[in-house]
C-alpha cells in the first residue's frame, strides 16, 4: 500500500500521452456521470542499496464507477531515489494507448540476481475480452515475461509467454486457439542468473508466431541476455 501524499505526487509526473489517454479510454466505457478515470499507484517490488532505493511501480488508469472496479489498464514504471535527486523512468508496455483496446495488468514474477544487480521478472497479462468499451467479436489475450535490470532501470528482456485467441462467426463458424511458450531458467555456481532457455515455439493461426530461440544468454560485461539461434 502507497501512502495517499506519496502517491498524489507520483501521479504528478505522469507523461502527457498517459494522463490524457485514461479519460478518453474510459469515455469508450460509457458517457454516464458516475463513469470519470481514476489513476492509482501500486508498489510490486522494492530494492535497496546504500546508495539509493528503488521500486517497481504499477500505474493504474481505471473508473469511478463501482461496476468498472475490476476494469483497468495498468503501465510499468521504476522510481529510482537517490542522495541528491528522484528519477521515474516509465516502459510504455505496449506503448500509448492507441483504440484503447488490450488491457494489461502487472504483477511480480520473480527476482533474479546477477552480478551487481538483479534481474526483476514482471509478468503482464493482457486481453480485449475484459473491455467494456468493445463489443469484441475476436477476443485475444496474451501473457508476457519482461526482465527489468537494476540498478540501471532498464528492460533486459521481454519473453511471449502465452497467446489466445476466440472468435465468432455467424456465418464461418467459431474458432479459437492457444499457444504456451514454457520457459527454463539456469543459474551459474554462484546462484547469479546465467541463461533462459525456451521450451519450445508455436503458433496461432496468423497472429502468433514468435521466433524460435535457443537461449537467451546473460553477458555480464555487457549486462545484457545475447540471443543465440537455433542451429539450421
């Protein structure tokens, strides 16, 4: 839990597409007065130095309205404090909103430390089914991975994780279909994160089909996962 001042004041710094894309997303929900955006802040992990503190941070574009309370589009963000100043620093995942479709929502995956840092795993879920403001005839909705590195607040690395698709059709019929992406992680002696290696790829119809990767590989001089492709 966020204390309400502290929070007022992280909602002070949010990005122009971010504060004025929540009223027009939740004016698609509805043009009734209860019906008016409402950003919150929520804390999923924080990590401490001598030198500074930092959190993971979800920022929450919802309703007023007590029907839309399980409704929301969440993005990511990591506040940095320092001795001397504050940075926030936002990962637009996917980006702003555009129809306002796809929500997504964050929740804390796992922590995986590497050499002078560590590795933050935060898993986004997201789907146009939930969405009061569509009539969806195709719904879809996914679950990703993203490895967020500290100190340096940096996205190290963004995995597919899983893919689904339903749909509707008077006339073609209903489909539906659903890919899952497993993936395995390897520590080195040390017990510092060493490589992620993919369980395997899929495919969905024309709208899934991530690329096929041997393992990503954590370069600690670079502090980077380096991609290595299956062989032919």
């Amino acid at each position: 839990m966020i204390a309400a001042d502290a929070e007022q004041a992280l909602l002070a710094h949010l990005p122009e597409n971010l504060l004025h894309g929540c009223p027009q997303m939740i004016r698609h929900w509805g043009e009734i007065p209860e019906n008016q955006p409402r950003w919150s802040v929520s804390v999923l992990h924080i990590e401490q130095t001598d030198r500074e503190t930092q959190a993971v941070l979800a920022f929450r574009c919802g309703s007023t309205y007590a029907e839309y309370t399980n409704d929301y589009d969440e993005r990511l963000a990591v506040l940095t404090i320092g001795p001397a100043d504050a940075r926030l620093r936002f990962f637009l995942l996917p980006g702003p909103c555009q129809e306002c479709g796809e929500l997504y929502r964050f929740e804390l995956a796992g922590l995986f430390r590497v050499a002078q840092g560590v590795l933050i795993g935060v898993q986004s879920t997201w789907t146009n089914a939930n969405n009061p403001g569509l009539g969806v005839i195709e719904a879809l909705g996914g679950t990703e991975l993203h490895f967020l590195l500290l100190p340096e607040a940096t996205l190290a690395l963004s995995l597919d994780m899983e893919f689904w698709y339903s749909s509707h059709d008077d006339e073609a019929g209903d489909a539906e279909g659903k890919c899952e992406v497993p993936h395995r992680t390897v520590r080195d002696p040390d017990g510092h994160l060493a490589e992620i290696v993919p369980g395997g790829t899929c495919a969905v119809a024309h709208v899934f089909a991530p690329k096929a990767i041997r393992a990503y590989r954590w370069n600690p001089t670079r502090r980077m996962f380096e991609a290595s492709e299956p062989e032919p």
